[in-house]
C-alpha cells in the first residue's frame, strides 16, 4: 500500500507541473493567458454543463475524466496552438513518449486505464471521446470571441481555418453548439473585413 501511495503521490505532484504550461488562449478578459491546468478544469466543466447537446448519448464521467488528463503531456511535450506551425507528427511523437512516462509514474493498472482513456482521447473514435474533443475546440473558441478575438488576429486566423480545424471536430461530436458558435463567428469576422 506504501508504495502504491507513493506512486500515486508521484504523479500527482508532476501533474501540477501542468499549471506552468501556457497556451495560446487568454483568459475570457483577456488579462493574461491560460495554463493547461485551469484549461484543463475549464473544459470538464464545459462538458458537465453541455452535455445535453452531444452528438450521441455520452458517459459524461468518462469524458470528464478523459479531459482531465487529456493535456497531462503537455508537461513534457509543451502545448501547441491549434493554429500555430508546427508538425503535428513530430508533436504526435513527442506526446505518446510523454504519455508514456507521465502515466508511467502510476502504479501499473491505474497507468494502463489512464493511458487507454488518453488514447481513446487521442483516437476520437469513441462517442465520450469524439464529444470531449468537440468541447476541447469549443472552449478556446469561446474565450476568443468573449476577448474580442483574442489570439486569432496574432496567429492570423481566417474564417476558413476556423472552419477547417476547429468547426469540423466540434460538429462531428455538438452540432447545435457549432451553430452557435458559428453564427457568432461569422458576425465576428463580418466586423472585420481585413482579416
């Protein structure tokens, strides 16, 4: 029991590592921008509270746990901006090999289940996971528009991108909140011409 109490303890240790991540996203008032953890709480919230308008009928403890750990390789592998430059496949890489050692803090059987819920993150293939994906697009695309566009102007954001990378995966798992959000998107960019 000490030693599985030891690891656990381990892990939750590093996991606050997580709170020294900062993403590209700003707080909804803009003051500063947010780490992986409070994004992390942020989206789990998200899910609690939008649950209702899933694709699918959904385990919503299952897609809050997925995205509570979702981000916990962040800490080893850094975050990267959905409309930054980067190559996905080498982020791809450097994401399962912190996965592995993340997870591998855990005693063996909770860092298995944590790691198949990742990866069933990851995968989107699950109904849980195709929505957690979905909210994990929505919430950034909130705080943008509650900022007055935030960080889209800086990474040169078009209408198109938007659609492109963010709209598809949160359409596959939330129709109704694309939508929404779309329509608020599109008022957005139609007050903005040059961009």
């Amino acid at each position: 029991m000490t030693d599985r109490l030891a690891a656990q303890f381990a892990f939750l240790a590093e996991a606050d590592r997580l709170k020294t991540v900062l993403r590209a996203t700003t707080l909804n008032d803009g003051s500063r921008r947010e780490n992986s953890g409070e994004h992390s709480w942020h989206v789990a919230l998200f899910a609690m509270t939008l649950a209702e308008h899933a694709a699918h009928p959904v385990d919503i403890g299952r897609v809050v746990s997925m995205l509570l750990i979702h981000d916990l390789v962040e800490i080893d592998a850094g975050d990267t901006p959905i409309h930054g430059d980067h190559d996905p496949d080498v982020q791809a890489l450097r994401e399962r090999a912190a996965a592995d050692r993340v997870f591998g803090l855990l005693p063996p059987d909770q860092g298995r289940a944590f790691r198949a819920l990742w990866n069933e993150f990851e995968a989107a293939q699950s109904d849980d996971a195709i929505f957690a994906k979905s909210i994990d697009r929505v919430q950034p695309v909130l705080a943008n528009l509650e900022n007055g566009g935030g960080t889209w102007p800086e990474y040169g954001v078009t209408r198109d991108r938007l659609e492109t990378r963010v709209g598809t995966r949160v359409a596959r798992g939330a129709p109704a909140l694309w939508r929404h959000l779309r329509a608020r998107i599109d008022a957005w960019f139609a007050d903005r011409p040059q961009v």
